[in-house]
C-alpha cells in the first residue's frame, strides 16, 4: 500500500526523466550536473552492458522503471530476463537472488524501502554475509541489496528507519552509503563489481538533488575504492563526520561555523563497513575535536563506533569532549514537526561544534 501512495506521489515529478544517454545537463559556468537518481541509473546502465552476469531484480523495475525511476529504460534495453519484476515478497526474491549468486551470477537486488528488508533479513545475513566464511571461502556472494534507507517524508515509524548500524553490525557484509552523484555511481560501481555481499543504503531525498560532476567521474571505468572516506572540506578546528544526507548538512553548517571564525573539516564516511578509521583519526588529530552526524538513533550507532575508535587511536588529541549528533531516541512521529524535530538539523550540528571549540551561547553570554 505504501508503494502505491508514494508511486502516485512521484508519478507526476518523474514524468520528465530521461533516460541515461540523455541526463547529463551542462550550466552556465562550465560545470557538468548530475542527479543521483541519473549517477544510480548510468552505473546500473554500464555494470549491466560491462558484464553480462549482472541482472537487477525487485518490485516495479521493469514495467513501471522503478518506484523512483532508478531503473528507468533499463527494460527495454536489456531485456526481461535481467530485469525482472517480482511479486510483492521480499523473502521470496532475495532468496532467490541470493541462490543465483550462489551459482556465479551478480543480482542487484531493490528494495523499495530498506524498511522492507527487514522481511528478508535471514536471507541478508544468514544466507549471504556468512557463506563465504562457512564455506573456507569456496562460496562467494556477488550480489548488491540497495534502495532508499532512512527518514523520508510523513511515512512514520516503520518507514522511517535507517539502517546503518543495523548491516554494519554483521561481518560478511560491506556498507556502504552515498551522499552525491559521484558517490552514488563510483560505489555502487564498486559495489556490483565486489564478490561479497554489500548493502547499498541511498537516500530518497537525495534522489533528486543535482551535484558538480567531472570528466573523470563519467568514463565508465571510473570506481571508488570501498572502504575510503573523503574529506569533503579540509578544516581545522572541528572534524564533523557524517554518511549520506547528513554530509550535506553538515556541509552547510561549516558554512555558518566560517561566519564566525570555525573551520570546520567534513569528513564523508562513503562505506560504513568498512570503517575508515584512519582518514577520521587522522583528521581528528589535526583538529582536536570531533562531531559525529547521523540520522540514525542514537544507541550502538555508526556515532558511537566513530567515537570509539577515535578514543582507542587518538584520545590524547582531543581538547573537547566529543559530540555526537543522532535522531530521537523514539519511533519516528508522524506529523511533520514532530519529525523535523527527531531527525538532526543543521542547527543542530552548528550549536554541538561550537560547544567543542568552547564558542557556545552559554559560554559566550557567561564571557
């Protein structure tokens, strides 16, 4: 029923999507533009030409092109035997993907929400992250989960949930999160070429957002290394460390920290697991102070991980107690100020920073 709804709120917006050979927009200035819902859809669109052994497999790919177009004109160009729409169960076709990689073929399997995983969850973890290790390594599992992770919009509290720390707990798996347009299709390029298991958690909200793209990013053996941060905005007196939408925000709120004489160095963490534990240590040791952002809850998040490593690595540089920045420890509310005020805001991470270079309203009224 939820896909139904949201397929009739997007229809509208959607119509006007091109298909990949037609996305690329040049403005004004020189730079190339892409959104991530194009980046998603041309990765797809050169794994599947590259290698014939990469099909995709979910709810809606084909007919429809996707509950959020990321599949868009796949079908007619590869046909329904490599992309192919199934019956609304998720235990069903992940079982079933999970057994063809099994036999050497490369599913990229959508879940219309990663909500929806959760009903294929021992197919996730018990199947694919484990086969490889139970096997001494005879087994590999070449398949890709991806979909839309994490609040979205008035959906409430069972399609609201990221999960993050939910994947990133389980070894087997590789996590990994995008935030732009060359993050979605240099990782999700890696990810399809990997031979392990990888949980691809994108952001619906982040479909559409258009992002500065190079020449580089487009060849099509352009891939991202798994596994590798990157350092969105070199700073100095603050590491702010964030995944997916949260990077953006993060983004932002170094521009106001700027304003009143804090830079703030963005860390993109790209891959949850695994962790790039040294691009934040390293960071943090020439900064002296950290944040982590996160939509996720607060409890056993990717925040506390962060803060933890960065303890056990490099707890002699700190000068502050490190901040951490979550969602609300409860169920997502459904009425729209409610959620604004259990996902972070930008604020949010401003006020958390300051307090870490000791700027903040207490301590500047106090001085």
């Amino acid at each position: 029923m939820l896909g139904i709804v949201r397929q009739k709120m997007l229809e509208q917006s959607l119509k006007k999507i091109q298909p990949v050979a037609s996305v690329l927009r040049t403005y004004s200035s020189g730079a190339k533009q892409m959104t991530v819902r194009e980046a998603l859809n041309s990765a797809l669109d050169e794994e599947m030409s590259a290698d014939s052994k990469v099909f995709l497999i979910g709810e809606e790919l084909g007919e429809y092109q996707g509950a959020y177009k990321i599949t868009k004109g796949l079908l007619d160009k590869y046909g329904p035997e490599r992309v192919r729409d199934t019956p609304i169960t998720e235990a069903g076709f992940t079982g079933i993907a999970v057994g063809e990689a099994y036999y050497g073929l490369k599913p990229v399997l959508e879940f219309m929400t990663f909500n929806f995983s959760m009903q294929a969850i021992d197919h996730i973890i018990n199947s694919a992250a484990k086969s490889n290790y139970m096997s001494a390594g005879q087994i590999s599992v070449p398949i890709v989960f991806r979909g839309p992770n994490g609040a979205a919009a008035g959906v409430g509290a069972q399609h609201s949930q990221c999960y993050a720390a939910w994947y990133a707990f389980c070894p087997g798996l590789k996590v990994l999160s995008p935030y732009n347009s060359e993050d979605a299709r240099g990782l999700l390029k890696a990810a399809i070429r990997d031979p392990d298991p990888v949980v691809f958690l994108e952001n619906e909200l982040l479909y559409g957002e258009s992002f500065p793209i190079s020449d580089g990013v487009l060849d099509s053996s352009f891939c991202l290394p798994i596994g590798k941060a990157k350092i969105e905005r070199k700073g100095k007196h603050v590491t702010i460390a964030a995944y997916s939408k949260m990077v953006g925000y993060s983004l932002k709120a170094a521009e106001i920290l700027e304003k009143d004489g804090i830079h703030a160095e963005v860390v993109n963490l790209r891959s949850i697991r695994p962790l790039d534990r040294s691009t934040i240590n390293d960071s943090v040791r020439k900064t002296n102070r950290l944040v982590t952002v996160e939509e996720a809850f607060p409890q056993h998040g990717v925040g506390a991980e962060i803060c933890a490593c960065v303890l056990e690595e490099s707890f002699s540089y700190l000068d502050a107690p490190v901040e951490r920045i979550a969602g609300a420890d409860v169920p997502m509310p459904y009425a729209a100020n409610l959620e604004r005020m259990a996902v972070p805001q930008v604020e949010d991470i401003v006020r958390a920073a300051k307090r870490t270079c000791y700027r903040s309203v207490l301590t500047a009224a106090v001085s």
